[in-house]
C-alpha cells in the first residue's frame, strides 16, 4: 500500500525543461556549438557536476559550461519574472487529493536547493512537502538511487511504500534503484520501450495518478 509520494521537480511539476532547453539551445548557436540534443536524455535528471563531466568528455575541458548556465539562468530569471513560475497540468489538484488523503509527500531533485525551494515558494506550492531532497544532499545522483533513498529515510517510510514521479530515463531508474514505485509522466523525452517495460505506469499527465492511487488503494 503507497503511504507516500515523491515527486520529481524540473519537467514533471515544474514546466522548465522546455523553456530552459530553447535558451541553451539559442546560446550554443550563438557561441558556435552544433546541435547536442543527442546528450539531453542522458544529461536529464543529473546534477551540474555530472553534467559538466558529460560535457566535457564530448567537447574537452574548455567547453564554456559555466558560461552558458550564467546566460541561460538570465534569461529564466527574465522569463519567470514576466510569466511566473509555469506548472504542469493537474500538479495542484494532485497535490490537494495527497494531502485530503493523508499521504506524505517529498521532493527528490537533482536541482541545487536554493533554486529548488525558490521554485517552490515562487509557484505557492512549497508548504505541501513534508520533505525536500536536493542534488546538494546526496553524493551520487540520478540514476543512482541516493536522492529517493534520503526521502524515505527523511519521512520514515520503507521505499516499497513510496511512489515516484518522474518525467525522465535517469529518474525512473533512481526510483527503481530505490525499490520504489514509478510512475512514468514523459516531458522531453519520449518512453522507450524498455522504460515502458520497467516503469510501473506510464501516463500523459498528472491528471492520470490519482486513478491509480484509487485503484492500489482498493486493491
């Protein structure tokens, strides 16, 4: 029986991996780098210091990551000043029924703290959380189970009791390697096959979990 949920950030409750995309992808072009999007399902779900030693294993270590995160972080800042903090479809009515239905409810993102619980705070939904895990928190990120593991831990419930959303490849196996269930909501990247195989369920949006969280409380 799932006691708690744990919730991925970045592309599954918050709308930012598209918005953040098509501004590193406009400051490549601008600083001269070709199309890399071959790189982004294995980049998703990990933490800088990951991703700046996957970058630079294809491009070398003078590949201008920093630079391109200050850049792109100017023009978040810019966007999430003019628009707000942009959620995803059915994140808040989802957020009501957990709390009506006295299940614990985490957080477990690669995403830095400070910027997490900005976010969070920004988009009014922080005070739903009993826990916040961050990439700052573990030593080991995604896929690796690390960050769902301190969740559990942090809201004393066995990871078989716990069910994770995630939107990425790197996520689903971190909540997987974390003895969890997952539930698949796809944002930039289409399910393979094998994910569909290895994901409890996958869904369109998360308008579709509270079905089955009625469905695996009946049964």
């Amino acid at each position: 029986m799932i006691k708690a949920v744990i919730f991925d950030m970045d592309g599954l409750m918050i709308d930012s991996e598209r918005v953040k995309n098509r501004f590193r992808s406009e400051i490549k072009r601008d600083m001269g780098y070709g199309d890399d999007s071959d790189l982004m399902s294995e980049t998703f779900g990990k933490t800088r210091t990951e991703i700046r030693r996957i970058y630079i294993e294809r491009y070398g270590p003078g590949y201008p990551l920093e630079e391109i995160y200050k850049r792109c972080n100017a023009l978040w800042k810019d966007y999430l000043d003019e628009y707000g903090v942009p959620i995803k479809k059915g994140l808040i009515e989802l957020l009501e029924y957990l709390k009506d239905s006295d299940y614990q409810i985490g957080v477990a993102t690669s995403t830095g703290e400070r910027e997490t619980k900005y976010l969070l705070k920004e988009a009014d939904i922080i005070d739903y959380f009993d826990v916040i895990v961050t990439g700052e928190m573990v030593v080991r990120s995604k896929p690796q189970p690390d960050v769902y593991l301190k969740a559990a831990r942090l809201l004393s419930i066995e990871p078989e009791y716990c069910m994770a959303l995630e939107d990425s490849p790197n996520g689903v196996r971190s909540a997987l390697n974390a003895g969890m269930e997952v539930v698949m909501v796809p944002d930039m990247i289409e399910p393979t096959g094998e994910l569909k195989k290895i994901a409890s369920y996958v869904v369109d949006s998360l308008d579709d979990v509270i079905p089955i969280l009625k469905r695996e409380c009946r049964g």
